[in-house]
C-alpha cells in the first residue's frame, strides 16, 4: 500500500507538541517527532507497531519526495522544512545527528540507519517493535511527563 506523497510532506511537517529540554530534545523525542506522523506509512500492514525491518520496504517512498534536487542525498534545505523554531530545531538535531561524515548532506544510508536507531530509541520495552504509545511516551518526555 501506497500512501500519497501528500500523506509524507504532512507527516514530514507534522510535529508533537513538545519543548526541547536545556540541553536539547532526546533520543525519545526526536522519535516521536519524527516517526509519529509516517507511523502509518511504515505500518503499512496496520499491525499496530512499526519495526527497523521496515525501513528498508518505505526507504525511496520516504526518500525521494525530499531530493527535490535528485542527487541521492538531502542537503539542510530539503530536509529541514519545519514552519516553527522548535520543530526546526528538532529537524537540524535528527539531520546533524545523522550526517555521520560531516559532509552536511545526507545520504540514503545515512537516513535509513538514523531512522532505524530512532525506532531503536523509541523501542521502550526492548521488544522490537514500536507502538503509538510507546511513540507518544517519549513526546510525553518531552513536557515533563
């Protein structure tokens, strides 16, 4: 199942209502503010949780909109697309933390192993699989609880 690239851009845009802590968001946050607005594009099988594995099924879906340049990697300018401070903020933290070499770009191996240690860090119970609670957990973090 496809979802429409309306559906992507939105989840992209998409943010959970938290504050970034002092010393910025967490792991947790930054996985609830990715993860939870393309939860139903990765759980394209609507079994009520997502997995690393299914990364690489949704890569190009959830690749391609953004290289708006077509060059097989995201520079700041196509990845970074939030309308307010804080979500900008968390989209810089998730591209910096990403870009393993520094190079500021992003490439398609890059982003699929910062999305799968995102599902990793919202993986609360260590079973694998993330759930919208277990995604809404780590927004909760976020405000104080």
């Amino acid at each position: 199942m496809r979802a429409p690239t309306s559906l992507l851009l939105t989840a992209l845009l998409c943010a959970c209502a938290t504050t970034p802590t002092a010393q910025g968001p967490s792991e947790q946050e930054l996985a609830a503010f990715l993860l939870y607005p393309m939860f139903d594009v990765l759980d394209c099988t609507q079994q009520g949780f997502i997995e690393a594995a299914e990364v690489d099924e949704h890569l190009a879906f959830l690749f391609t909109p953004l290289d708006r340049d077509r060059s097989m990697a995201l520079t700041p300018n196509e990845y970074v697309l939030a309308k307010t401070p804080e979500d900008r903020v968390r989209q810089e933290l998730i591209f910096a933390r990403a870009d393993s070499n520094g190079d500021r770009r992003l490439t398609v191996a890059e982003y699929r192993l910062r999305l799968i240690d995102l599902i990793d860090a919202a993986d609360d119970n260590g079973d694998g699989e993330v759930t919208r609670s277990e995604l809404a957990s780590g927004s909760a973090a976020g405000r104080g609880g």
